[in-house]
C-alpha cells in the first residue's frame, strides 16, 4: 500500500514538472496545450487578463484570413515566450492600434478564449441585439495652413426604433475598410467595448494620394457581436488633398535608406516626405514665426535671420499664407523638389498667388530649403 501510494504522489509530481510555462507553436494542439498549462498557473484575475492579452494578440498582432489561420500565426508569434513576454507584446501591440486595453489594467473584455472551446456564459457581454449600423465622419486634427490632417470615423449600433444601444464590457471587433473607385487601399481593426467608442483616427497621411480618385474614398465599418455581423458602407467622403501621402518610387526608397549611406559622405540619407519640411516653413511664416521658418532652411541666397526677416524686402511682411496644394515633385540621392500653390498676404492688405519651387536636401536633423524658385504670381 505504502508503495502505491509513493509511486503516486510521484506520478503526480512529475505530472505537474511537465506543465509548461512557454508557449510550445510547434502545432495548434501542442500550442493550445501550451496556453492551457500556462493559464492554470496564474491566479483567477490574471487568468481573465492572459486570456485577454491572447485575444487581443489573435485580433490585432497577427495577419491572417480565418480563425485557424490566425491560431497558426500566433502560435509562431509566440513560440518560446513566457505569460510576462506575452502581456508586454500585449501591451504594445493595443496601444499601436489604439486600443483601450492594458494588462495592468482590470478585466475588460467580457470572457475571451481564443480556441472557441468553453460553454457559453451565462450572459455573454458581446451577444448586444442591434439591428443597423450607423457611421458618422468628422474632419481631425485641423491645421491652419493645410486643412484637416486626419478623419474621425465613428460608428454606433441602433435598435430596431433608430436610437443608440447602451451596453458595456463587451469586445466587438470593428473593421474600417477604405476604397477608392472599388480599390480597397487601408484596413484598421479596433475593438468596440461600448457604445462611446471613439471610432477609428484615420490619418490622410497614411492614403496613398495616386490611389484616391478624385479626392473621395468609400468606408465600410464591420462590426462582429457573438451571434451577427453588421456593416455598412457611407459613400463620396471627401478628404483633404494636401494632406494625402505622396506616392515614392521604390527605388528612391532605396536610396533613402541609412545603412546604404556610402562611408565617409557627409549627407545623410532621410526616412520621410521632404514636402513636410515646406508645410512647416509655410505654417511657420503663416503664424509669423519668422524664426521657426528660418530654421527650416539652409539657403545662401535668403542670407542671415536679419536679412530673411527683413519687413521691407524679407518675410517679414507676410501677415498669413493660404496653401492651396503642396506636392513632392522628386526624392532622391540626398535631394528633393517640393512644389507649392498658395496665396500671400502681406500686412498691407495685399493678396499674391505664388506657384513656387522648393529645393531640398537631406542632413542630420531632416530636410532644409536650399533653394526657392517663384514659378508664377499675381496680384489679386
């Protein structure tokens, strides 16, 4: 009796020494065993949470069409790491997609298990009974001198009547979607756990310019309770076109890229827009900081501060500046040509259209001025 007993309480022993503590991707069953024998280590609260961190690692940290898909990828997402590992990649990847989630945080999310295998609740906080959806659009992030620089697109789940859902500590996966004559160029996933959500930050920046016709996109929000997927689609949004991202030439990438700077040249190469660097100049001259703007440049032609802020024969004069477009015309090997429309007003009272030509170069604090080539103007 005595040696049953012993052989048991070993085989327990050595049963509990085999649970793992990292994540085993090697197949989904090892994987799932994995998750399952980390899980049943933490205490209850930090179980809700694991399961959470999980969830959110399947919605937003991996790219994949389907569930079994998205189970595969995060088994390999997480091969090796332990539950702190995965809480930290949790972490990073919510607030990169702007999701209101924290591990530190209390639990949230309703109850989530990503293998889909537990028995229901006894009510399930992501079963919400809507019948539409509706989408409203506000313009963002508006800037004096190039407009709106981004786009709010927030959707609510309606009843039967029209009028808003209340409900709370669900974890709804929300989908935006944008198109351009059929194309779809951006897709963003949040996660609606009320219906105060504040929607999806579309910034223009991230639209690629070559891609949108006509300066209108079409946008499709989906949004996934347990039991139905509801979506919508609100057509001829427009956007503002200073504020969309210029096309670049794969090649000029290249060429822009650090470490294929040649040893021993004195230019650095530069990761980002040169006509950012015109906007600023030109935001700069607008609120009359003629000192910001100078800094913006490196041109010898404009001379010291003094000269360039001269009232008489400098932009000292200019009282506003209206821009009315700004385009990256080139980008390569160190240099840049940005072309901008925009009207002048001087502190007289005077109005001048100016097509003007920007020379740029690339150096250790990002793109300057080096030159300014009036292409056309006319008094208004």
């Amino acid at each position: 009796m005595k040696r049953f007993l012993i052989l048991t309480i070993i085989s327990a022993l050595l049963f509990i020494g085999c649970k793992k503590d990292a994540v085993d991707g090697s197949s989904t069953m090892a994987f799932q065993e994995s998750i399952n024998d980390m899980t049943s280590s933490l205490p209850t609260i930090k179980q809700i949470k694991f399961n959470e961190a999980l969830y959110i690692l399947k919605t937003f940290g991996v790219e994949a069409d389907g569930d079994i898909a998205e189970l595969k990828a995060l088994a390999k997402l997480l091969e090796g790491k332990k539950v702190p590992e995965i809480f930290a990649l949790a972490d990073e990847v919510a607030k990169k997609n702007g999701v209101n989630w924290a591990s530190n945080a209390p639990p949230s999310l309703g109850e989530m298990n990503i293998f889909q295998n537990i028995s229901p609740s006894e009510k399930d906080p992501n079963d919400i009974v809507a019948s539409s959806l509706q989408i409203t659009t506000k313009q963002a992030s508006v800037d004096s001198l190039v407009g709106a620089q981004a786009m709010m697109v927030v959707p609510r789940l309606l009843d039967a009547s029209g009028n808003e859902i209340e409900f709370e500590n669900a974890a709804l996966e929300t989908i935006l979607e944008v198109f351009s004559q059929g194309e779809k160029i951006l897709t963003a996933k949040n996660l609606m756990q009320n219906n105060n959500f504040k929607g999806f930050y579309l910034k223009y920046a991230s639209l690629p310019k070559d891609k949108i016709i006509d300066d209108i996109i079409d946008l499709k929000v989906i949004v996934k309770t347990s039991k139905k997927t509801l979506q919508m689609t609100k057509m001829g949004v427009s956007v503002n076109p200073n504020a969309l991202m210029d096309s670049v030439n794969p090649d000029e990438l290249a060429v822009n890229t650090p470490e294929e700077t040649a040893p021993g040249t004195d230019s650095p190469k530069v990761i980002g827009d040169p006509k950012n660097t015109v906007i600023s100049f030109l935001s700069s001259l607008n609120g009359q900081n003629l000192k910001a703007a100078y800094n913006q440049a490196d041109n010898p032609n404009w001379g010291s501060y003094e000269s360039f802020a001269n009232p008489t024969s400098g932009f000292g004069a200019v009282k506003s500046v209206n821009v009315n477009s700004i385009n990256t015309k080139s980008n390569s090997n160190n240099t840049a040509s940005v072309n901008a429309t925009y009207t002048v007003t001087d502190k007289s009272g005077n109005a001048t259209d100016l097509d003007v030509s920007y020379g740029l170069k690339a150096t250790e604090t990002g793109w300057k001025i080096t030159s300014y080539r009036i292409n056309s103007s006319q008094k208004k």
